[in-house]
C-alpha cells in the first residue's frame, strides 16, 4: 500500500478557499494559468488591540503626553483559507500576488528595524517613542502601494491533527491620526502565522521565493 508521506500544493491567491484530497501519490495543486505574479491578494482584517504607550510617571497607561499622538493597533490580517480533507502529510504552498497596503518597511525605518524583524518589535519600539515625531512625518507620507509578495509556507503533518480548516495571514499595524486610518500588513515570515478553524495558532515556517 502506497502511503502519502508530503502533499506540495502551490495555491492559488485568487480563490478564497483550497480543496486539498489524498490522492494514491503526492500531488500538485497548482496556480491557474497567468497567476503567478499577476493575482491581486485580498486581505480579509480581524480583530485589533491597541498598542499601548509605555506608561511614565503621572500618566495613565493608556494616554500619552503627547499633542495629537497616533494610535496603534495590530491584527490578523488572513490572506488564504484553505480546507484540508485529509491528514497525514506534510502541507506546503505558495503566496504570490501583489497585496494593496501600506508599505510597512517605512515605518520600520522610524525605528531602524530590518525588514524581517517581527511586528511585536515595532511595538515595543513604538512605545516607548515619546514624540513621534518621525512618526508622524513617515505617516503622514504614506500612500498605498502594491506590494509584491512571493512567499512559500510549510506546515508539518504532525500540527495539522484535527484542523479541517487554516487559515494563513500575516500581522497588520493599524496607525490612526485624526480620524484617518492607515494599515500596514507586515509581510515577512516573522510576522506570519496560521490559525485553524477554533481560531488556535498553528505553527507555519515562511520563506522567501
């Protein structure tokens, strides 16, 4: 009896969800014709909590002594959805497409972060910025852009016991300043995850293409 010991499917970024089968050997599931390169990402946001300032002395924790600051928040931004039929194997795919967002490489520069730091170091950077100055300005400078996005993920067969559903995304930084809203969804394999469909973390390895 053959058995499946690593299903690889290349997934396309244009569909919502993903049929993965257990056929007799591994199979491919691959991008319709023309996707790679060419799909536009949609991003479906979740939940977001605020990113509070590092309180000081006489402030409370969630005011800062600054004029007019921003405010910050991060969420789960989801980018696929796949539905899994079977057990077993190992899942590996692909996300390649262009994503509209604001480019969070800007606001990482504010605060000298590389690229692939992960979001939580932005945080924490952001707290403790007692004028946000650059902040601002960066923000203020922002526009949308398409980023172009061309990852590979990979998910062992041993963390998929019991998921019928994942989901894969990456965190989104949501600056707000006067009423307007700007979010940057940081797209490096730090700042990735995966949830199933009990919303529990599952883990997931990024890489560059």
């Amino acid at each position: 009896m053959l058995r499946i010991h690593r299903l690889s499917a290349v997934l396309a970024v244009a569909s919502a969800a993903f049929v993965l089968a257990a056929p007799a050997s591994a199979a491919t599931v691959a991008s319709p014709a023309g996707a790679a390169g060419s799909a536009t990402i949609d991003v479906t946001h979740g939940q977001f909590n605020r990113i509070l300032p590092k309180a000081r002395v006489g402030d409370s924790a969630s005011a800062l002594a600054i004029d007019n600051p921003i405010t910050a928040f991060h969420g789960f931004s989801s980018l696929q959805t796949i539905t899994i039929q079977s057990q077993g194997f190992d899942l590996e795919g692909r996300i390649n497409g262009r994503l509209r967002s604001h480019n969070y490489e800007a606001i990482y520069q504010v605060y000298n972060l590389p690229r692939s730091s992960k979001w939580d170091l932005w945080g924490i950077s952001f707290k403790r910025d007692t004028s946000q100055s650059a902040l601002k300005q960066t923000w203020g400078t922002s526009q949308l852009v398409d980023l172009n996005i061309d990852l590979s993920f990979r998910v062992a067969a041993a963390d998929l016991r019991g998921v019928s559903t994942l989901t894969i995304g990456f965190e989104t930084l949501r600056l707000t300043l006067n009423g307007t809203t700007k979010d940057f969804t940081v797209v490096n394999g730090a700042s990735g995850g995966a949830v199933d469909q009990s919303g529990n973390e599952i883990p997931v390895e990024f890489e560059p293409i």
